[in-house]
C-alpha cells in the first residue's frame, strides 16, 4: 500500500459557532462534516491543482475505494462463517 491509502485525522482551528452551524447545515444537505471537507478539497482539487496534483488525488481516490471494496468483502466473508467457539 502506497502513501495515498493513508487516512488520519487533522486539525485546523474553527470558532465553536461556526463548527456547530457548520454541523447543522450538513445534516441538513444529509452529510457529514467530514464527508463535506473531503468533497470540498476534492472540487478545489480538480479546479486549482496542477496535473500532478489532480492525478494525486486520482490516485488517492482509486486507493480509499480499493480498501472500501476490500473491507465490504471482508465482511461480506465474515458473515457466512459460523461463530468461534471460545
């Protein structure tokens, strides 16, 4: 796995007012904030980036749906196995 598979929490500072409003109108639009950010970095992405960038984030993208489609077959596994004894 590549550098592009990696996910961790970040940080930025943001009024409590605004990260609770924030919060409203996502759920409102049927988001999270998190799922919001990504979107809005993807769009700035694509619209300012330089070729490398957009292809960067091309592959990053390719790489988190590789792991998604992974995990869903993970437990798509897991469910027809008979529980553990123990």
């Amino acid at each position: 796995m590549g550098e592009a598979d990696q996910t961790k929490p970040r940080q930025f500072r943001v009024a409590d007012g605004a990260w609770e409003a924030y919060a409203a109108v996502c759920e409102r639009l049927g988001r999270t904030r998190a799922e919001d950010l990504n979107a809005h970095i993807r769009r700035t992405v694509k619209r300012h980036g330089t070729p490398d960038e957009i292809e960067r984030l091309a592959e990053a993208d390719a790489e988190l749906e590789a792991r998604r489609v992974r995990q869903i077959s993970g437990l798509r596994s897991q469910a027809g196995r008979p529980p553990a004894d123990g």
